[in-house]
C-alpha cells in the first residue's frame, strides 16, 4: 500500500517539476534531493501532523481496516485525479477520506467537526496569505532588483539566480 500511496502522491506532486524544468538540476539530482527533503520533512515534521490527523479529527477507533480504507480512497482518488490531470492536494484528498470513513462507520458524531471546521478555515485562509506575501515579495523583488537590470545577460544571470532561490524554497515546501 504504501508503494501505491507513494506512485499516487508522486504522480500529483509538482513541487519540484519547476527545478528539473527550469534545468537548475537534472533529473537524477532532482529526485534525490525531492526525496532527502521529503524523507526528512516527514521523520521531524510528520509526527504532529499525523497526531491530528489520526487522533483528533474522528470519534471512532483507527482500526487497521479504517486506516487502510482510508489509504485506498485516498490512493484511488489520486491516481485518477492525476489521470485527469487534476491539480488536487493529497491533504484534501485524504481528509476527504477520512471524514468519509468517520460518517459511515459513527455518523455525523463519528467526526469531531470543530477541528474540521478548523482546517477548513486554513484552507481559505491559505491562498490568500500566499497571495499576499506573493505579491509582496515580487513587489521588493522588482523594485530593488529586476527593475535595476539592464541588458539580457544582467537578465539571464538573474534568472539563473533566481532558480537556486527558487530551489531553496522548493525544499522547504517538500520539507514541509
């Protein structure tokens, strides 16, 4: 199941399809890096996140077919998702999955849906602090740096730059 999960995830994940795109690294190098910082990101960081995921959001117990139900829902909607070409997030999908289980097996009482609530607030609230701080950024970005360049080669540098910048983030975002 968890190759499965890993093709699923895999086959949707973008975030470092810019740094192989862009020719910042290849495609050996990218993949290593993906998973070192995915690896590590899921030893340090997945412990609080699987707290609330598997103890918080439901009423019922996590039996080893409840949490197998919900990695094949997840790994099914993924895959066709991905199929389709559907930009959708792992996150999602596996909350889905789990508030789906919590109705069937325990009813509306079988999910704590403050919590979801709760989530549900981040989730909007998320794209509009990345647009923001988007925003913010190219703001700074264009006022101290791009609109100083002259000539392709000050550009073409620049960018070349620019994609080591973008790389550091991507490894956070994968660390994440």
């Amino acid at each position: 199941m968890t190759i499965i999960i890993a093709f699923a995830i895999g086959a949707n994940d973008e975030t470092f399809s810019v740094v192989w795109g862009s020719k910042t690294l290849n495609m050996k190098q990218t993949l290593i890096i993906a998973t070192i910082f995915a690896i590590l990101g899921a030893i340090i960081l997945g412990a609080a996140v699987s707290k609330t995921v598997g103890q918080k959001m439901l009423y019922i117990e996590l039996s080893t077919a409840v949490v197998l139900t919900i990695l094949i829902s997840t790994a099914i909607w993924l895959i066709l998702a991905s199929a389709f070409g559907l930009p959708i997030s792992t996150t999602h999908a596996t909350i889905g999955a789990i508030i789906g289980i919590g109705m069937f097996i325990g009813g509306g009482t079988g999910v704590n849906w403050p919590i979801i609530a709760e989530m549900a607030v981040w989730w909007m609230l998320s794209p509009i602090i990345g647009f923001v701080a988007t925003y913010i950024a190219y703001k700074i970005i264009h006022k101290y740096h791009i609109s100083k360049l002259n000539g392709f080669e000050e550009y073409e540098r620049s960018e070349k730059n620019y994609s080591y910048v973008l790389l550091i983030f991507i490894c956070i975002t994968a660390f994440s």
